[in-house]
C-alpha cells in the first residue's frame, strides 16, 4: 500500500498569511493527489484533484503542486473561513490512501 | 440535488457484525463507483473500500480486508458495507462517498455519516 507522509500535523496561521503543506508519497503517485477541507462536525470538501486543479466554485488563493512523490497545497491570504482540517488522498493506486490531516489554526 | 443518506450504525460489541447502508439519490447511481471512508473520533479520515459501478471492480484498505464485504444494489440505489469481526478500533464514523462525474474517481459527494461504535 502506498503511504502518504503529511506535515505539519498542525499549523499556526494569521490572517492574510500563506501557509503550506506537504504530502510525500512512497512512491511515485503520478499526480493522482486530491486535497480536502474538513470543518468540526461536517463532511470533508474536495478543494484540488489530479494535483492543481481547483475544483469548481474553489477560491484561487488555494492551489496545489508536485510531481513524482512530493506534493504540496497552499493556501494564500489566509482568511477566517479556512480554519479547518486538511487532508491529502493518493487515488494512483488501491486502495486509497489519506494523509494524517493538518489542523490549521489561528494565530 | 445529489443525496447520500447512511443508515445501520450503532453500539455492537466486540466480534459482533454490522451492516451500513448508503441510499443514493439525485443522480444515475448504477455509472458511479462508490466508497466507504470512516473517520474516528478526533483522528484522520481512512478510506475503508471501494466498488466499481457494476461491482465489477472492488478493493479494500488492509486494515479491514476479509472482514468487511462492500456490496451494492443498483435497482435500489443502494451501496452496502457488512462488516464482520469487529474490533474497538472499527468505532468511526462512517461516510459513503461519491465521484462528482462518470469519468473522475476522486470522492465528491458524501453523505453524512453514520457512527459505529464497537464495545462490550
């Protein structure tokens, strides 16, 4: 099975900053990462698939890149709405596997 | 409007069986390969298994295979997950998931989950 390394696990963040997580894979995944926003008490949200590309409605301040095993999701400008849990998904091969989540806080 | 409604959760104690069930509404559900993803409480989300839109096609996450079966019934729109065995680590919260379109795989939709809770 393939492993997906996030970090951080947790993140300290201002407004209107840039913040950035990665995901390393254990093996080349091809591109095929998704990103998800998670709220407390809600369902996850699809944010980016295949690596950068934004799904519909998603604002530009969040964008996704990599190649290969290592990848990463940005958010810049951060604004209050996203504090939340993100969580990365390698969908290369089965089964599926998530990263451990990184919980983005207020600073 | 897509609609993904669990149901069959509750308390079941240690090697007991359970079975959830996803009834899907709002789109073709029999063209859509579907997933079961858990989360438990205050940790990480986990993709559980996955079936192909004709059951063709089904894969499970190790931690779970050969005691859980993925299942679905395209007449009822319904997807299933018998679990078997179960262990205190299989209490999460359970969520059905879907693709948003036929030619993508990536989770879209989800339901809202319903909870296991596995205990003596």
């Amino acid at each position: 099975d393939i492993q997906m390394t996030q970090s951080p696990p947790s993140l300290s963040a201002s407004l209107g900053d840039k913040v950035t997580i990665t995901c390393q894979a254990s093996q080349n995944i091809n591109k095929y990462i998704a990103w998800y926003q998670q709220k407390p008490g809600k369902a996850p949200g699809l944010l980016i698939h295949y690596t950068s590309t934004l799904v519909s409605g998603i604002p530009s301040r969040f964008s996704g890149s990599g190649s290969g095993r290592d990848y990463s999701f940005s958010i810049s400008n951060v604004e209050s709405e996203d504090i939340a849990s993100y969580y990365c998904l390698q969908y290369d091969n089965s089964p599926r596997t998530f990263g451990g989540g990184t919980k983005l806080e207020l600073k | 409007e897509v609609q993904l409604v669990e149901s069959g959760g509750g308390l079941v104690q240690p090697g007991r069986s359970l079975k959830l069930s996803c009834v899907a509404s709002g789109f073709t559900f029999s063209n859509y390969g579907m997933n079961w993803i858990r989360q438990a409480p205050g940790k990480g989300l986990e993709w559980v298994a996955y079936i192909s839109s004709g059951s063709s096609y089904i894969y499970y996450a190790e931690t779970v295979k050969g005691r859980f079966t993925i299942s679905r019934d395209n007449a009822k729109n319904t997807l299933y997950l018998q679990m078997t065995s179960l262990r205190s680590e299989d209490t999460a919260l359970y969520y059905c998931a879907s693709p948003q379109f036929i030619t993508t795989v990536v989770p879209y939709y989800w339901g809202q989950g319903v909870m296991v809770t596995v205990s003596s």
